[in-house]
C-alpha cells in the first residue's frame, strides 16, 4: 500500500527522479517522458469522465486504473530482473489488452462503417476521447522509441496501440453512434 503522508521530498530539486527500482535519472529521460505522458493520458480520462455515464464511464475508470498499472510498469526498468525482486513488479499483461479488444469489438457493432475521415469533436465527450486518443498516440509513440534502448514490457506498448483506437471508437459511440460524427471534407476551404 502506498503512504504519502508528505507531498513535496526536494529530492528531485536537482532534476532527478527515482524510478520504481529506486535507481534516479534525470527527470527528461525517455522512460520518465514515457510514463509522463501515460499519467497525462489518464488526466484526459479523467477529463472525459465529467460527460460519460453509464457503461462509458465504469470503462473509463478502468482504463484509468490500467494506465496508473502503465505507469507502474514503465517506472521500473530490468525486466529481465523481475524474478529477483523482493516484491514482483506490477506488469502489464495481455488479458488487459484482450479487454479492450473486445470493448473495442463491442462498440463497433454499433457503429456504421466509416465512409470518410472524421474530424475531433462533435459532442463534449467525443471531443475529450479524441484528446485522449492523440495523447495515447504520444504515449505510445514513446514507449515505442523506450523499447529501442531499454527492455520494456511489449503488453504495454500493446495496450496504448489498442488504447488510441478504443479512444476512437468510443468518440463515435459520444457522437451518436456515429450519426453526429464530423466528417472531413478534403479541401473544402480551398
């Protein structure tokens, strides 16, 4: 269980963090940049979530926890050490991928195939779940960079690549199932 009972360390004053292994690095690494912008995903969730009821929002609160097990899981590299541990790393793991595969399957069912591109917006929702999506997109983006230099756990990565197309696909479902989508029109203003 996690205790925070004092906020602020001064222990990163220097421009330093520590990451889950208690090993520090500079606060502009590529793993901090990464697990950064996963927790500046799970503040657009959270934005999201003033507008989502129902099922939206019960879905949104696990994705939420999901991307803090994200974070969890970046912040601690050597994965190849996991088995030493004193406590097992939380990792991420391919039934949660599997999850959002079949919320993503789910809602597309009714949805009407798309016949062009779709602009963000529409409805207060859809246009929170389309910033969701381009900041999963970031997140992902930099955990893929991560894996280039560092060993990280491929479920992650996976999971913010399914992430982004739930985030899309739940903005049609906002959007009245699609029927209130913004449709591009290629060089309209031309």
């Amino acid at each position: 269980m996690v205790v925070l009972n004092k906020i602020y360390t001064k222990t990163g004053d220097a421009g330093e963090t520590a990451l889950g292994n208690g090993s520090r690095v500079a606060k502009h690494s590529l793993r901090v940049t990464a697990y950064g912008t996963v927790d500046e995903t799970n503040a657009t969730v959270g934005l999201a979530r003033l507008h989502a009821d129902g099922d939206m929002d019960a879905q949104l609160a696990m994705i939420q926890n999901d991307l803090f097990d994200l974070g969890a899981d970046l912040c601690r590299p050597d994965m190849e050490k996991d088995a030493d541990a004193e406590y097992p790393p939380l990792r991420m793991t391919d039934a949660q991928v599997g999850r959002l595969e079949a919320e993503i399957d789910a809602m597309n069912d009714a949805l009407e195939p798309l016949r062009s591109f779709i602009l963000p917006g529409g409805s207060a929702l859809a246009a929170h779940l389309h910033l969701c999506r381009t900041v999963s997109r970031r997140a992902e983006r930099l955990s893929v960079e991560l894996a280039t230099v560092e060993s990280i756990n491929p479920a992650g990565v996976k999971y913010l690549n399914r992430l982004s197309d739930w985030f899309f696909v739940a903005s049609r479902i906002a959007n009245d199932d699609g029927k209130a989508d913004v449709l591009w029109v290629p060089g309209a203003n031309r």
